[in-house]
C-alpha cells in the first residue's frame, strides 16, 4: 500500500489559506512575532513575560483565532476544524503544531463518550508485553508510565484541571491476551482510550478490538496492515512501511550498500510484510540488490539461528535487515560471533535498540558493535540533548534509579504526546471529540518523538526517524541522527 | 541388535550426506554439523524425559524448568554475588544441586501425592509446575535477557575462534561439552538400566508399583531417584545450553527446547535412553537439513523463482512433523523404544 502524503499536505494548506482569505483576516490579527497564548494571555515565547490577553493584544474578534491556534489557547465557542470548548490549558516546552486545516465536516455536537473522564482525571489503559517472547521490564514501565504526569503535577500544570491516571496491563506478548487485557481495562477499569507502544501483533489486536468499542487508539506505528482500517488508531511513530524505503535510502546514502551484498532477514508473519516489501521496493529504486530474503518462523531457535548465520556467511553477505524480535537477533549475534561474521546489521522498529538488547549482545561477542537501527526515540544516552526535563524528573521522584533507563525514557515521550492531544482537544473532551480533533493535528512536536501530523484519511501521523547506533565500549545505543527521512 | 542396526543406519545415512555434500561451500555439510550439535541439546533434555516417563510413565513438561532453575543459580553465583569471585566450575555444581532439590520437592508435593491419579492428571500437574516456576523466576529475575558465560569461551582474547571447525563451521567448545557429556550419560545411563539392581528396581516399579513393593522395593525411594536424577540432566542440560543461545530468561528451557526434546524422546522411543540420544540427534539433523534445502532449493511459480522457505512457511517444523509421523507409521514405540 502506498500513500501519499505530500499531495494531501498541499491540498490541506491550499484548503486552509483559501478559508483564511474568505475569512477576511486583516493586518494585526496574526500574534506578534515570538510571542504565544497560555491560558488567555499572550506571552513572550522565550522570557515568558505576558503581554496582555489575546483581545488586548490583537483587539477584539480574535476568538477565532486562539481557537484556531487549537493549543495554548483560551477562546469560548467552538472554531471549524479546530478545538472547541472554554478553560485552560499550559505546556512545558512541547511546541503546540501548527493551524489545523479546516474539516470538511462539521465537529462533533456536544455530548458524546465520556468514559474515563472526570472533572479531575483522565483515565488511560496502555498494554505491553511484561512477560512472553520479547517483555520489557515492568518495573521500568510501572515507573515510567506516569513520570511525565506526576512531573506536570508537580510544576502545576494540569489539562484544563484535569491530571493523567494510567492503567497498566500486561499483553504477554499475545495477541490474544492483548485482547482480553484491553477488554478488560475498557469494561472493568473504564478507561477513555488505549494505548500499546511494543509488538506489533498486540497492537493491531488490541487496535483492532478499540475500534468495535468506538475507542481511540494511540499507539506505536508498527504495520499498516488492518490498521489503515480503523478509524480511532493513531500511529505516534513511523509505520514500517515508511520505513522501509527509508532504510534503503540510509543503507546506500550512509553505509554504501549500492555495490555490496545485501540481506533480508525478517519473521514470518504478515504484519511484517509491508516492512518487507517497503524495503525491497526501496533497495529495487535506489538501485542495490537484495541477495538474501530469508524469512523465519516466530518460534525459530538455536538451529535457525545458526542455520541462517551459515547461509549468509557462505553467501558474503555484508549487510543484513533484520526484523525479528530481540531475544532471537540476540541467538543470531551469539551465533554470528561464534562464527566470526560481522556483517552490519541494521533495522528498524522500537525494541530492538533498548540497551538491554545492546548489554547482553555486547557481553556475548562483538558482532552487534556498529549495528544501526532506526528509532521512533533518541537514545536514553542522549535524553538530556532533547529533554532534560526527563532526568530532572527521575532525579525527583526516583533518585535510585540513575537517571532511569530507556522504557522510561520511551514512556515519557508517549506520555508527553497524549499530553499535548489532550491539551489540543480541549476541556470538552469526549472520545468523539478526541479523534475528530486529533485527526486534524499538525506539527505536533513533543521534542523527543517526531512531529506529528495527522488527517481524516491519514492517522499515520510521523515520518521522521531517529538513528542510533549500538557501541559495545558501553554497551549501549548511542543517537547519531535525528527527526530524519531523508539520507 | 536392534538398537546397533538402527544407529548404524542412522550414522550411514548421515555419513552419506557428508559425502554427497563433499567439497560444495554451500553444500549440506555444515548443516549436518549444526544437526548434531543443536541436537545433542535436544537429545540432553530428552534423556530426562525419558528418563522420568521410563521410571513412572509420566510425561514431565516441568524438565526445562530444571534447567532454567539451575542456570539462573549459575547466574546470581557468578554475577550477582559480587564480593566473591565463584568460578563457573564451582556454580556448576550448586546449579545443579538446586535443580536436584527442584526435583525431590516436585516429586514430593506433586508427583508423589497424585501418583496413583490417572496419568493424565499428572501431566497437567507438571504443566502447572512449569508455569509456577517460570512465574516464580520472573519474580526474581525480572522477565529481562540475561548473560551466562559458557565453561570456555567461544575466542580467545584476540577474538580468535577456540572451537573446531567441521566443513566451515566452527564448533565452539561449549557445544563439544555437550556432545561428549551427551554421549557418556546416555551410555551410563543405559548401563544403569540394564545391569544394576538399583536401575532394574526402577524399571520394576513403574511396570508394576504394587508387585515391587511386595518384593521388598521401596517405590518411594525410587521415585525420588527418578526425579531427582531426571532434575539432575535437565540443570545439566540447562547449563550448559544457555550460554549457547546468548541469553538467559525466564522459562528459557521451555519456551527454546523442551518441544523439540520431547519430539526427540518420543522419535527415539520413549522408554530408550539411547533413543533420547539418537532422537535428539535425528530431530537436529532434520531440522537444520530443512533449513538449508528450504535456502538452497527453489521452485518457479507464475515465472517467479522462489526458495522452498518462501513457499512453505515453518519448512523445519514441517519437516520434522513428516519424519516423526513416517517414523511412528512404521514403529509406533519410536525408533528404539519396547516396553520396559
């Protein structure tokens, strides 16, 4: 499947400039420049100094365009295609995105779901894998899952009064409990919306079962597959599918692959088929061959690993794709120093560049030294170059913990995007309200994860990459590009 | 006799695949090395099995968790208690002193009380034995990958490989250990069986537990050898394949080898040690064989030529079903199993 976003884009901003113009907008409406709206008044964007309210500093019948603003914004009354309703709203640094473009359909009428949603709570269910065949450690996840909440609390900030409560649930990483779990956390816990940031096969399940229940869905983008069907899934990283291509472009732009022997090594599932194809389509225009496309079962083992480190040993193979999950790539990098084959390994995806996978690899060989994935995060090495709210706050809540680690680090960004679209959709907030307004998002920037830019008939929201690299002289991955598509 | 003719078949059919395969780079040599030595794990785990099914007629879905038991003992001896520096040769054996203990409480609390249960019950009693204990690691260990180093490290401290190599594949040492402890435990194992008063007192009690007694043979004291013994291979077997696989994590035995070792158990007969041995060999064999034809061959469908591997998914699993299948067709008790 192919999309095409650009075209959209322009025809979004064309839309958008052409009701700006019909809507007369005159000289010394726009805001001054470096300046912002919080909570009614406009400040200067860096010193934070208020200059006035929005009616004192651009005049009146300026409501509109705080509306329009869609965040930071007060305004009373409901503005097209942008954010409703009346109270307040703050942020911390994450930048608000930039004008919506106006619907082609009136926004919801008031009323709607309002499960999990109080006068001070918004109640939200994320599943992941805590035990199974790829677990990230729950103490890390229970740490991190609200970090970002209680740290907003503590500077005061809320969603129009409102705080984040987050429900926790354990997927197995199966489908099928992924299922039964985010039944649970709807019917039983009643949370508002869903969220799952690992395993693709859980998410789309999970995704999926929202979707019948009219539940948004904010999650990883993993595969299209299905999940280019549901209208309440919200894709908070780049699908495998655009990464693919960007892949081909980093293996033959970056590392020269264009003249080498390239590989292909993926589990054999068919959420894994448009990564696949993506990268295939994209070795086939950059103009490089891929001579090894060797796929797996999930349940491969010791004897497929070893089997396919001979195969691409024998067949000098230099770069190699992996797509697996990380417990076997970790038996396959054991396998390959066993042999002494050091290809460059690169991927994409989320789990596969946490540092545990970097740590045990690194303690059983070198062969994982130099590989490079894509990532939807920078590395946690890197956190303070991109937030360094994030180890302010471990350092407040959990001193222990060392400045915390990448789950943490990854759940602080997830938790600092649901911020930012709550706090774009307004103090109305209803499950009808929360995908109609955040289907009409742009450049919502959270400055960890990529720009985010979201419309009626495209809920993959990112495009840009992080790169990291693994480094066995400290066992961990380490950023060496950003918010990138393009090599 | 039976039992020479059958691994001599099995050694000739494998020897001719090493001399078809001679002198081809991509050819299936290497791949009959990888066979022996994944199956020689397989065939460690299986000798539990065996051993356990042989002595009380149950089948023990709880034996990888010996090994997964023992293996983290390894870990927290070797990794964890930092103020003193314990040897692998000195965990080895406390690992495997905890898997025995795993072994006898097992038997005590589950095995022994349920022993006169249908047998059905029995297995799904170790069913839940395994997931307590993969529950209780978790726990412990946090469901994170974790590192074991192996007895000799596959390269030298110039990254120089330490292990042999076999038609382009390197075997590293620690899988040689397995190979030769395999082979010895199932000879010792075999010897015990067949001419020791303590070996045939096992063998008395599980065809007939009540005429044994009768006889003076304590069916307690057996049983606990039984399992003690069969906790014993699997803490082995567990030790010495996780450095193997990279990483160690909970229920790593179960999840990673137990189904391929009870294959190897029931191909091999579940009442021959021998057969273990050569069962975990031939599911090996079979299984990284499949691996390189589903690579190496292809077929054209609609004037595209695609590799088997592409074209039926799981080629290794498959093919292992077909052989386990065609075996029990023409011998039900497996390839060396009678009755005890």
């Amino acid at each position: 499947m192919t999309r095409s976003r650009r075209p959209l884009a322009v025809v979004l901003v064309g839309v958008f400039l052409l009701v700006a113009a019909a809507c007369g907008q005159k000289p010394g409406v726009a805001l001054p420049e470096g300046t912002k709206i919080v909570d009614g008044q406009v400040v200067d964007a860096e010193t934070g100094e208020v200059l006035g309210t929005v009616e004192e500093v651009l005049g009146t019948g300026t409501t509109d365009l705080a509306g329009d603003l869609g965040t930071d914004t007060t305004g009373t009354g409901t503005t097209t295609g942008t954010s409703t309703g009346t109270g307040t709203s703050t942020g911390t640094g994450s930048d608000p995105g930039e004008p919506a473009p106006p619907a082609n359909e009136p926004p919801p009428s008031s009323g709607g779901n309002t499960t999990g949603v109080t006068d001070k709570v918004i109640k939200i269910g994320i599943h992941a894998p805590l035990t199974g065949a790829a677990p990230v450690p729950s103490d890390s996840v229970e740490i991190g899952k609200d970090l970002y909440f209680r740290w907003m609390a503590d500077q005061g900030q809320t969603l129009f009064g409102r705080n984040v409560e987050v429900v926790l649930k354990n997927d197995q990483y199966n489908p099928s409990t992924a299922v039964a779990v985010c039944k649970e956390m709807v019917e039983k816990d009643k949370v508002f919306m869903l969220s799952g940031a690992a395993g693709t096969d859980q998410i789309q399940a999970c995704a999926r079962y929202a979707a019948s229940v009219g539940v948004p869905y904010v999650g990883a983008g993993v595969t299209e597959l299905v999940l280019n069907q549901l209208p309440n899934y919200f894709a908070t990283t780049a699908t495998y599918n655009d990464q693919g291509p960007m892949l081909a472009d980093f293996l033959v732009s970056d590392l020269g692959a264009k003249n080498e022997k390239n590989g292909m090594l993926t589990f054999d599932t068919p959420n894994f088929e448009d990564a696949r194809q993506g990268f295939l389509d994209g070795m086939k225009k950059q103009g490089a061959a891929v001579v090894y496309d060797r796929r797996v079962s999930k349940g491969a083992g010791t004897s497929e690993a070893r089997s396919v480190v001979q195969e691409m040993k024998t067949a000098g193979i230099e770069n190699v794709f992996v797509l697996t999950s990380p417990v076997w790539w970790i038996n396959v990098l054991k396998q390959a120093d066993t042999q002494q084959y050091e290809p460059q390994w690169v991927g994409v995806g989320i789990s596969m560049t946490f540092d545990t996978v970097a740590s045990v690899a690194c303690r059983g060989g070198s062969s994982i030294d130099g590989s490079k994935f894509f990532s939807p995060f920078p590395a946690w090495f890197d956190s303070n170059r991109f937030d360094p709210e994030f180890r302010q706050a471990m350092n407040k809540f959990h001193s222990n913990e060392n400045g915390g680690d990448d789950f943490m680090w990854l759940s602080w960004s997830g938790s600092k995007t649901f911020w930012d679209m709550f706090k774009g959709v307004g103090q109305n907030l209803t499950r009808e309200a929360f995908i109609y307004e955040v289907e009409r998002m742009r450049a919502l920037k959270n400055g960890i994860g990529p720009a985010l830019s979201f419309a009626p008939d495209d809920h993959f929201g990112a495009d840009t990459v992080h790169v990291s690299e693994a480094r066995c002289s400290d066992n961990r991955w380490h950023t060496i590009e950003s918010f990138i598509s393009d090599f | 006799m039976r039992t020479g003719i059958v691994i001599g078949a099995t050694v000739a059919l494998l020897a001719l695949v090493l001399i078809l395969g001679a002198g081809d780079d991509g050819g299936p040599n290497a791949y009959v090395v990888i066979g022996i030595a994944t199956g020689a794990i397989y065939g460690l785990v299986a000798l539990g099995l065996v051993l356990v099914y042989k002595g009380s007629r149950v089948f023990n879905f709880a034996q990888g968790e010996f090994g997964t038991v023992a293996a983290f003992t390894v870990f927290v001896l070797m990794e964890q208690v930092r103020s003193v520096d314990i040897p692998y040769w000195a965990a080895l054996p406390a690992g495997l002193l905890v898997a025995v203990a795993l072994g006898l409480a097992m038997e005590r609390v589950v095995v022994r009380p349920l022993m006169n249960s249908p047998r059905i019950t029995l297995l799904v009693a170790t069913i839940a034995f395994a997931l307590l204990t993969v529950g209780v690691e978790i726990v412990l260990f946090l469901p994170e990958a974790k590192v074991l180093e192996p007895l000799i490290a596959a390269t030298d401290a110039s990254g120089n490989p330490n292990g042999v190599e076999i038609f382009n594949y390197i075997l590293e040492p620690q899988n040689i250990i397995i190979v030769g402890v395999l082979a010895l435990l199932a000879v010792v194992l075999g010897y015990f069986f067949s001419k020791t008063d303590l070996g045939l007192a096992v063998l008395a009690t599980s065809q007939d537990s009540f005429a044994t007694r009768v006889v003076g043979i304590g069916v307690e004291r057996t049983s606990r050898f039984i399992w003690g013994t069969a906790a014993f291979l699997g803490g082995l077997a567990g030790i010495l394949y996780v450095p193997i696989s990279g990483s160690l994590t909970p229920g790593a035995m179960t999840s990673g080898i137990l189904i391929p070792a009870f294959t190897a158990a029931v191909l091999g007969g579940m009442t021959s040690l021998p057969g273990a041995f050569l069962g975990g060999i031939v599911i090996g064999c079979v299984q990284s064989l499949a691996n390189w034809a589903g690579n190496t061959y292809t077929l054209t469908i609609d004037d595209v030529v695609k590799p088997l591997q592409s074209i039926i998914p799981g080629l290794p699993d498959v093919a292992i079903i077909i052989v386990l299948l065609l075996v029990l067709l023409i011998r039900p008790q497996g390839l060396l199993g009678s009755e005890a």
